[in-house]
C-alpha cells in the first residue's frame, strides 16, 4: 500500500477490525478476552491491558534478512522500535543449552566434543567464504546437485552436530533438507551468521518492541503521511463486482467506495477462494 501511494494513487484502507495486522496482530488484553471469550471482561487481577501486546502468529525477524532491508529501504524504521533478542535456545538430550553467539560460547558449548569442534569449524569457514558467484570458493562442488547429506559427509560431522546445525542454525523444520541440495542450507546458514554479526547481540533474531502487530501500524502510518485513508472497524466489507465480473468498490454500513483494485485476505472473498487446509 506504501508503494502505491507513492506512485500518486488513493489509497482506502478499510478493516473489518479495530487493530491493525488481520491474523498477524498483536492485541492488548480486552481486544484477546474479546476474541477468545466474546464480550467478557478481563479479570482486574490481571492489570491493565495496555500492559499487554500478545501476537496472534508469534515470530521473531532475522536481523539481516529481507524484512529488514524492506523496513529499511521504505524509513518505515522511524516508527519502529526493535530490541534484539538476548538468546537462542536448543533442546538436547533432555536438557536446554545456549546456542553459541561467540567463539568463546563455541569453545565452551557442551553441544560438541573437542574433535568434532575441530570438524565443525572447517566446516563453518567453507559456509562463510562460500560465495554463490564465485567457484574459487566452492571447493569442486556444485551446491545445486550436491545435497546437504553429502556436503556435511565431507567434513565427518556426527548426527548431533548434522542435527545442531540444521535445526538450530539453517531453521530447517525436518530432516527433509538432507537429501535436498545444498545451496538454500548453505545459504540459511550464512543468513544466520550476517543476522548474529549486525548488532552483536546473543542471537541473530530481533522483535518490535511492542508486538509484532506495529509493523502494519507503521506502514500505515507511513502510507497515510502519503495520503493514504485507514478505516478502522468497518464491519460487513463486501467487495462489489459490476456485470463483467471486475471489482467495481466495497460496500459498508450502506456506504460504497468505488474503486479499480481490491487488496485483501481470502475471508473478504470467501466465494473466490478456494480453500485447502488450516495452517
């Protein structure tokens, strides 16, 4: 929406909500009481609820990923404010360790023998200078046939570490990555290393301060600045079609905005969709 209205487009921003963000909000505690428990009201005991910003689809931003380079090439970062995270986590053998952030961490970390350490680092400097355009750095492989399995089989890495670095550094959800080619794990690993480096912190991740649900809010303050309309708590959205089947405007509380384009989530076009599955 941004970007339309910087090409001298009016933008109508029209939601059936009274937050920002759809699925992907942040609701203080009367907006989650209302959502899960209709019209009752939260118990005094549990404080004021501008004390709470509770995500709807709870996740964390890579510091050096691309929705940071879009924050940052759109200056939506001026109404944002970001903390980094102080610590990624791991699950081994019935116990919890640190991912390791620095080389002491590396050093000191239980996750890895003192041979295997040795193993791994080779391993980790072949990630670190590899360079997709660059065959000098690719030791004699191609990461596009070669897969994950057999990229790490030459370094003799134990399943502990295969696993290490696949769940905890590559983020990958199962072990189907392993007979996949190597390139997209070689290239999530290096996401994770420039995201750790950015801003010195214990983990690579960083999160909005106040809920993930201000990343919309700041578009759409950014988008307004530019003329763009937001209407909050529009109920009964319905999109309009004219007798060629083209998107004429959307229709609420008997008001019609007329219009060529219509952005929006499926449930506004619950006849147009076709559904496959929850996620």
């Amino acid at each position: 929406m941004v970007s339309y209205t910087l090409t001298g487009n009016q933008v109508l921003h029209m939601d059936r909500n009274d937050y920002y963000g759809g699925e992907s909000t942040s609701l203080n505690l009367i907006q989650l009481w209302k959502k899960f428990r209709g019209s009752d009201k939260p118990p005094a005991h549990l404080g004021s609820s501008r004390d709470y910003n509770v995500d709807m689809i709870p996740k964390f931003i890579m510091a050096n990923g691309a929705l940071v380079r879009v924050l940052i090439h759109t200056d939506v970062t001026k109404y944002l404010y970001f903390k980094a995270v102080d610590g990624s986590f791991v699950y081994n053998k019935g116990k919890v360790h640190k991912v390791p952030a620095t080389d002491m961490e590396a050093l000191k970390s239980p996750l890895m023998g003192i041979f295997e350490k040795r193993r791994a680092r080779k391993f980790f400097i072949y990630v670190q200078d590899y360079k997709e355009d660059d065959p000098r750095t690719h030791e004699g492989m191609d990461l596009t046939r070669v897969t994950t399995r057999e990229l790490i089989a030459k370094y003799g890495l134990d399943d502990n570490t295969v696993d290490f670095i696949g769940h905890a550094l590559a983020l990958h959800r199962d072990d189907r990555y392993l007979n996949e080619p190597a390139l997209d794990t070689v290239k999530r690993m290096k996401l994770y290393a420039e995201s750790l480096a950015r801003f010195q912190g214990g983990s690579p991740y960083i999160y909005p301060l106040y809920g993930l649900g201000e990343l919309p809010q700041a578009f759409a303050r950014l988008s307004a600045v530019y003329g763009g309309t937001y209407m909050l708590n529009k109920p009964e959205c319905k999109v309009e079609f004219d007798e060629e089947g083209k998107v004429c405007g959307v229709t609420s509380e008997g008001e019609t905005a007329k219009c060529k384009k219509v952005v929006c989530d499926p449930s506004y076009l619950p006849n147009k969709v076709i559904f496959f599955c929850y996620i």
